[in-house]
C-alpha cells in the first residue's frame, strides 16, 4: 500500500482532513491538479464551530489575528437600519467564539497547509486523479496524471474525494450530484468604499429588486460586496464592476463613495447534493458532496465539518482498532446535515432573490419586521445563533448515539456537540474551560455525581476521564444547561455525545464501545 488514505484536492476541506488524519498517525498523500494554493478569497465567514475546531489543530489564535471579529449583523430595508442581530451578545454562553471571523478562504488554506507542513506533509501539487480501480478488494489503485502529461498508479486503502463540485472521485464511481442550478447569477467584489454600513459588522441590505451583503474586511473601508446581476447583464461576456455600480447605486443611492475594486468576479450558483457520501474505499467531502447558495456563510463551514466527523472514524479504522463498519456512520450523519443545509439556504435564497414584486414588498416591509421582533426573543437568537455557528448541529439519530433513560429532554442527549462550560475539575480547584481539557483524539468521559469504576472501555490510550467535583460553581454551570446529578457524559474525539445516561455501568458502557462505535474493548496500550 502506497498510503493508508489518499486525499484528492488541497481545499479546505482536503487539507482539513490531511490534518487531522496525520494527527492521529494515519499515513495520506494529498494531491490537487492545481499548480499552487489557490489566490482568490472566496468563502470569508469562518463559523464558531470550525474556529473550537480550529483551536485543537492550534491555529485558532492566528486566524483570530488575520481575521475581523463581526459581532453583529444589521439588516437594511430600503436603505434604513431595521434590526441588528448581537451575534456577539447571543453566543457568549454558547461558544469561546461567540461571532463570525471574517477571514478569507485563502487565509484559511493557508494556515491549515503550514500546519499540514509542520506536521511532515506537503500537498503534491500539479497531480490530478483522473482513474480509480480495484474498489473490490483491500485497497483501491488510483491513476494520477502529473505536469508532464504522463500517469502513475498508486494504491491507497481508502481515498477522500475532497476535488470540490466538479469531483473526479464522485464522477468516477457515478453518483449522481442531483439538484439544478439557480437562474440567478452572482456577482462578488472586493471593494474599498464608504457609507452608511456599521463598521465591522455584518450588513445585510434587503431591496425590491434584490439583496446586497458586505463583510468587512482587513484595512480600512475594506468590503466584500456580494450582490446578484441584473437580469438585462447575466449572459454580458466580460463583466466589471464598473457594469454593476449603478444598480448597486440606483438602490443605495448616493449614500455609497466607491474608491477602489481590487477584484471582481461571477458565478452562477448551483444547489445539489451527491446521493451518497460513500463508495465502498471512497468518501465524498465538501463541495464534492454539496453545494449551496452563499447566503449563511456555511459552505466552506460544511466541508470543514465533514473532514471532522469522518477523521477520527477513519484513523480508528485504519490503525485496526476499530472495525470498517464505524465508517457507516460518515454518511449517516452527515447527509441529514448537507439536507437540512440545502433546504435552508434554498428557503432563504429564493425568498431574498425573488423578482417577484410582491415578494419585494413582502421582504422589505414584512421580512425585516417578522427579524426585529423575532430577535428580540432570547430562544429565538440563540436558536439563530445556533444554527448560523453550526454549533447547534447533532446526529441524535444516528445508531452511534445512545441516550439512556433519565437525560432530560431539555440536557445535552447523545448526538449533540456537548455543551460548552467551565467547571472545577478538582475540588477547590481553578475555574476551567472545558473545551481547552478536550484531547479530540480521544474519547472523554465526564463523569457527575458519582466515580468511575474500575475498567471502563474503551482503553485508556483512547479515553480521558474526567470526574467533575461537587461545587456550587459546578452546581451553577450544569444547572445552567440542565445536566442532572448523577449523570455520565460519554464524548467522541469530536465533542459530540456518544453515550449519555445517569449510572455509569461498565457493563453498558462496554456494549455501546463495541456494539455501536465498532471499537475492541480490550488491548489498551
Ligand atoms: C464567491 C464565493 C463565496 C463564498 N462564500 C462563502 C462563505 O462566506 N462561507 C463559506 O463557508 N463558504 C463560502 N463559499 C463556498 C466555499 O468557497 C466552498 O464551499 C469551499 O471552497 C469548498 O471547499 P472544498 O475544499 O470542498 O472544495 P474546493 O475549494 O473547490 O477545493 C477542491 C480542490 O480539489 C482540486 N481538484 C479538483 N479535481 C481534482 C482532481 N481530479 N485531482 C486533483 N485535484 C482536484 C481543485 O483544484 C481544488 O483545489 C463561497 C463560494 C464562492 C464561490
């Protein structure tokens, strides 16, 4: 075998997955048929769940350097300010990053490939998959073609399809990618300007014809300016910026001072998802999997996301601790998330694109009022919050989560990414942060209210267990997300809730490490 897992394509998503993969000491080679990382900005909003993901990989304290923190988000009709969504004040309690980092896709691939480097591993640029074979067996022989036109073969034991919309690897094995495009074309650009937008913040104009977003960006008057083309210049060959200024004027009116447009670019949008995530040895990833419209900034978030729940599976599998079938669940939990996505940002989409000149009136006058009230209802943002951040995403029901009987409905359940607290891990010890106690390559078990017995599986180079002291600061926190004394907690390596129940039994415990996540219970080493 030339690699235990070949990567295909050097995005976010591939190089996320070369990360975490080598963390956990699984051998990949990383190919991309671009000669070089790629230049253009494209995704800008980083969520707070990929930046809780990013501080295990150690590289959350420079994208925070490189990034703008947007707190806030204003919503615009008609060119007045009509709600403001406190994404810094909602998030607070909910994640260590409580806003959306504004920091550029390239920015992002960046500091994932000098951790990659770091780590020993460089993508092999200029390699394009263009065959795979042997899918039967053990392994599977992929076909690379290099610079010069010529081809090698290698074999891999598995193979990640991160190769974005137009995926080899999804093509190759015949999934279909159903779903169709959007009629409306995009445009994107990078702009120095003044007007009336909040600094720093998010600005979301809504008009009868259409929408304008700005992000800010690094430096001054820096905005990302996304908006859609008229109708009478989507088929125009050779668009500027300077062909879309008066509409974006016409509806701003002269409240914007354009100064400078560093870049400008088109795309007509797609919504599709593949019908499956899995060809037997091959995995589909990010873009590759699912594409969507760029309203919520979850694209780039997703793929992210993808690379995440399927890397410790794989590493486990890989180094023969955990049998193949723990890989089911890559596709089980993973694809409700890519629908509920697509349906989301669909339903968003369409209402904000509409040309219809009722669903105008409705979106200026109706939509922003229906935002206004709607946050100002504490359930309301977090539930916002939540779902924007991507921390509010669960796989309650896939067969990896067990909840037992006696969890509250209104605690933590298993599937969800355990809540975020700081807790006394020792009695008349410091207040800590939890999610910094975290090894996320490993499984960690919180145990409240009672000790953990003897000879709990899995072994112990795989788990952390952390016995949570009585305290009235404890006592505060857990009352404060409903987690009930006594009560068990038992985490995957990606935070998320495997087992949860009131009685630690080593009995069940044992049945759910081998019966549900597939893990061999015995040989701790
Ligand atoms: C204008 C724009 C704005 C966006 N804004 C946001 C945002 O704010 N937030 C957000 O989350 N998302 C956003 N997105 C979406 C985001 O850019 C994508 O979701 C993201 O790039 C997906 O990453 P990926 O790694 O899955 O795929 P890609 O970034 O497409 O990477 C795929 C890689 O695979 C390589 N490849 C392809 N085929 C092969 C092959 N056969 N062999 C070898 N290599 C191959 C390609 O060269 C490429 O480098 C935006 C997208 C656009 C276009």
């Amino acid at each position: 075998m030339d690699t235990d897992v070949l990567i295909v394509g050097a995005g976010p998503t591939g190089l996320m997955l070369a990360n975490q993969l080598v963390r956990r000491g699984v051998r990949v080679q990383i190919i991309d048929r671009h000669p070089g990382p790629s230049l253009q900005t494209r995704a800008l909003g980083v969520q707070a769940r990929t930046l809780e993901i990013y501080s295990h990989l150690g590289i959350v304290d420079r994208a925070l350097e490189l990034g703008k923190r947007a707190t806030g988000a204003n919503i615009w009709s008609l060119g007045k300010k009509a709600a403001r969504i406190p994404l810094g004040a909602i998030g607070r309690s909910i994640s260590p990053y409580p806003y959306l980092l504004i920091l550029g896709q390239d920015d992002n691939e960046r500091l994932m490939g000098n951790a990659l480097r770091e780590r020993g591993v460089s993508v092999n640029w200029n390699t394009e998959l263009v065959g795979l074979s042997s899918q039967e067996s053990d392994h599977v022989r992929a076909t690379l073609k290099q610079q010069d036109g010529t081809t090698r073969e290698i074999t891999a034991a598995w193979v990640a399809g991160c190769d974005g919309a137009h995926s080899a690897v999804r093509e190759i094995n015949g999934i279909a990618f159903q779903g169709a495009p959007y009629e409306h074309v995009f445009f994107v650009a990078d702009t120095q300007l003044t007007g009336d937008m909040v600094a720093e913040e998010l600005n979301v104009y809504l008009w009868r014809e259409g929408f304008h977003l700005f992000f800010p960006m690094r430096g001054t008057n820096h905005w990302r300016l996304v908006g859609i083309v008229p109708a009478g210049m989507r088929e125009k060959k050779g668009l500027t910026f300077d062909d879309v200024i008066p509409s974006v004027q016409r509806q701003a009116g002269s409240g914007l001072s354009f100064q400078k447009c560093t870049w400008f670019s088109t795309y007509r949008i797609h919504h599709r998802r593949a019908e499956r995530f899995r060809d037997r040895r091959c995995f589909l990833l990010g873009d590759a999997a699912h594409i969507h419209s760029p309203v919520g900034a979850q694209g780039m978030n997703t793929g992210l996301q993808d690379a995440y729940n399927l890397a410790w599976k794989l590493a486990l599998v890989v180094s023969g601790r955990a049998d193949a079938a723990l890989l089911d669940s890559y596709e089980e939990e993973r694809i409700p998330v890519a629908k509920r996505l697509l349906s989301t940002t669909d339903r968003a989409f369409s209402l904000i694109v509409s040309a219809n000149p009722l669903a105008g009136l409705f979106r200026t006058r109706v939509l922003v009022k229906i935002a206004a009230l709607a946050m100002s209802f504490t359930a309301i943002q977090r539930l916002a919050f939540r779902t924007i951040s991507q921390t509010g995403i669960h796989y309650r029901d896939s067969h990896l989560s067990e909840t037992q009987a006696g969890i509250p409905k209104t605690a933590a359940r298993a599937g969800d990414r355990f809540p975020w607290l700081k807790l006394k891990f020792q009695p008349n010890g410091p207040v800590e942060d939890l999610y910094a106690k975290l090894d996320d390559t490993r499984f960690t078990l919180l145990v409240f209210g009672q000790s953990a017995p003897e000879g709990l599986p899995p072994p112990r180079d795989l788990l952390c267990i952390h016995t949570i002291p009585a305290d009235p600061a404890n006592d505060r926190e857990l009352a404060r997300v409903n987690i009930p004394r006594p009560s068990f907690y038992l985490l995957r390596p990606d935070g998320h809730v495997g087992l949860a129940g009131i009685q630690l039994d080593v009995a069940a415990v044992t049945r759910y490490v081998s019966g549900r996540l597939h893990l061999a219970t015995q040989g701790a080493r």
